[in-house]
C-alpha cells in the first residue's frame, strides 16, 4: 500500500495532544476517483491501511464514521488532504464562541478567522454543513466535536490543526491574566 504519512501525521497528533484514543481521522484524496480514509476505530499513530472511498457508489464497511464529511468537502473543494482533530482547547472555544478569530500572530497570518459550525458527528447535517464552511476557509471547528483542516497535503492540514489549537490556548491564557 501506498504511504500517504497517514501514521507520521498520526504520531504528531497524539504528540501535540490534538487527539487522544482512536478519535480523528485523516484522508487524502484519490484524483477523480475517491479518497483514502483511516479505518474505523484504528489509531491515528498506528492507522494500518487507510480504506478506499470512491466518489460514486458504495463506502466500505471499514471506513472511518466521519466519511460523510471527508466525501462532501472534497466534492465542495479542491483540497487534497483533510485532518480531522479533537483538540481541547479549540473545541472548548467552540462551545462559547461562533468565530474564532486568533490573537497570536501567527494565527492572524495563517488563518485569521476559524468559523465554527454545527452538526452531531457522523451524519449528512455535519458533513453538509463543514463543506459550506471549507468553501472559503481550509480549517471548521464543529461545535463541541473538533476541527476539519484541509489543504495540498496532510502537512498543511496538520499545520491548521495545530495553530487552531495554539490560537485557542493563546485565548484562554489571555482571559486567564485578565483576572
């Protein structure tokens, strides 16, 4: 099988602490023809082989549950490579927070609005509503569940998870000074 960094990138989520367990995924895609996506319930550090989603027809049995998302957004856009991340403190500024907009410079420069959206994990509401969003933005916060980041690769997907959890803890430090 073809190694697409589905475990490098793995290893620097959990190291970063974007994920914990066998939560996220990640995908990239396969030209016209689908994507390959991590399997269900395997481990972002030790993924095995990713399982094939085509565009058209049916969505193999082992596919990790967030598919509907990863099938929308790359149907929506033009990205290659999608991280679908749980980390705490950008999903804790997505319970009180509409938009997100870093105060870090180098989330005023990377992605100086991170939109957050709505949709229980899993379904065609969640997968619909992220696609909208990623139109005109490469990194989602779902409200309560995590960030979608996409981009040219799994790297550059990667990067926008990791700022979207630097701006949000850079926020909450700040609130913290403020006393």
């Amino acid at each position: 099988m073809q190694d697409f960094g589905f475990e490098r990138i793995g290893k620097r989520l959990f190291s970063e602490h974007l994920v914990g367990g066998n939560f996220g995924n990640m995908s990239v895609r396969d030209g016209d023809a689908g994507f390959y996506i991590k399997k269900t319930g395997a481990y972002l550090d030790d993924p095995g082989d990713p399982v094939h989603v085509p565009f058209t027809g049916n969505v193999p049995k082992e596919a990790s549950s967030e598919y509907r998302v990863h099938l929308a957004v790359y149907k929506a856009t033009p990205y290659r490579a999608i991280v679908h991340a749980h980390p705490p403190y950008a999903v804790a500024a997505s319970l009180v927070l509409d938009n997100i907009r870093p105060l870090d410079s180098e989330g005023e420069m990377f992605c100086p609005n991170i939109p957050v959206t709505s949709g229980a994990p899993g379904t065609q509401g969640l997968a619909d509503a992220v696609a909208q969003k990623m139109r005109d933005n490469k990194l989602v916060i779902a409200r309560g569940h995590g960030t979608f980041a996409a981009g040219a690769t799994l790297d550059e997907a990667f990067l926008l998870t990791s700022l979207a959890e630097h701006a949000c803890r850079v926020i909450a430090l700040k609130k913290m000074f403020l006393f």
